[in-house]
C-alpha cells in the first residue's frame, strides 16, 4: 500500500488551490476500492466535506431508460452524503455545481462504469471549490479519457513476493507460510494470478485448515 500512496500523494497534495480529478485504474480485484479508501480515511479529515461513494455501479445498475431522472437520483444521494442532510430535496440538475461551487470538498466516486455517473456528479472541476479532490475508480480508462482526466493511476499486479505476503497475511495471519506449506503457498498464489482480491479470498478459504486438505483441493498437477 505504501508505493501506491507515494505515487498517488504528488496529486492529493491539499496545498494547492488547483481542483484535480483523479482517476485509479486497473482491472476488477486489483484493489483500486481499497487504495481509494485508504487515501480517504488518510486525508479526509483535511478537507471541510468530504464523501466516499461506493460501490456505484451497484448503485445505479443500468440500463438507464430515464437517464433524467438516474442523474437527479445519482445528484441527491451525492449531496445528501457531502453535506450530512437527509431531508435534501433535488428537483432538477445543477445542484452540484450551486452548492459547492465554493467548497473545499474531497469525493471518491467508486467503480463507475458509465459517462451518466460522472455527469450526474462531477462533471467538471469548476463545480468543487478551490483545492478540492475528485477521484473516481474504474476498470474502463475510457472513461477517464473522454471527461479529460489525466491524472490516471494504473494500479498494476503486484509481484510475486507482495502477492505471497498478501496470500500468507490471509492464511496465516502472518507475511510468510507456515513450515512445511511453502510450496503451496507459492503454488495457490500462482493459481490465483497474483489477483489480490483472489489472493485474499483464496487466504481465507485455506486458513487453519491442515496440509492434507491443501493437497485434496489443488489440481494434482500442482
């Protein structure tokens, strides 16, 4: 986690006044959400307003055959987390750009997979207040392209060395296997393609459970 926060923090830097849109990119499981989350409980206290949403695919599955009413709905769940008010009422677009036009805010806008999200949201950097942060997770670099963000972070696969500590962190709560499973320990990181989600879920799935049963479930040619 340390080499991607040195990476990402030249952008984050609070000093400035400029508004920067961020954008952390990488295929599904490589921990772009959780790269996100640690920068946002890292520097949220920095920032008068702040908001994590997540998971907005989810949020907001498609298709859209309203895509009126998805931005309106996408605007009122967006400012009812930046300004803490419930009873917020939004009935039509610009609201965004009204409210914290002068704000200092810092937004993370996780897994968006559609122009409309980012539209509906944070279209453009004018809308945030001097010295604010907008960063968005994706799978798609598209995305990022067509709403002119270029300050991309690729969050890459992770050695083989930190994918087995990810791997062994899960299984054996501690960076290295344990004696007598190192072999497969490096033998289920290989299998599950240094992926850290599938890293941890694999981590999990063999944790306390004894060499033999190791043995039954990996592929005999293993």
């Amino acid at each position: 986690m340390s080499t991607h926060m040195e990476n990402l923090e030249l952008w984050l830097s609070p000093g400035t006044d400029e508004v920067r849109m961020i954008g952390i990119w990488g295929p599904s499981g490589i921990g772009k959400s959780t790269i996100a989350r640690f920068l946002f409980n890292q520097h949220s206290h920095q920032f008068p307003f702040s908001v994590f949403m997540e998971n907005i695919k989810r949020l907001c599955p498609r298709p859209y055959y309203d895509e009126y009413s998805v931005k309106l709905q996408l605007q009122k769940e967006f400012m009812t987390r930046v300004i803490t008010q419930e009873d917020i009422k939004i009935q039509q677009l610009g609201v965004v750009e009204d409210r914290l036009k002068d704000k200092r805010v810092l937004a993370i806008l996780d897994d968006v997979d559609h122009s409309l999200q980012i539209d509906a949201m944070a279209k453009e950097a004018r809308w945030f207040g001097p010295g604010s942060r907008i960063i968005f997770t994706t799978q798609d670099k598209r995305l990022l392209s067509v709403h002119g963000i270029d300050h991309i972070y690729e969050v890459e696969f992770p050695p083989d060395d930190e994918a087995l500590e990810i791997f062994c962190m899960n299984a054996f709560g501690q960076k290295s296997p344990h004696d007598g499973f190192q072999k497969l320990a490096w033998e289920v990181t290989r299998l599950a393609g240094n992926l850290p989600l599938g890293l941890r879920v694999m981590g999990s799935h063999f944790r306390r459970r004894p060499k033999h049963e190791w043995e039954e479930e990996l592929p005999r040619d293993v």
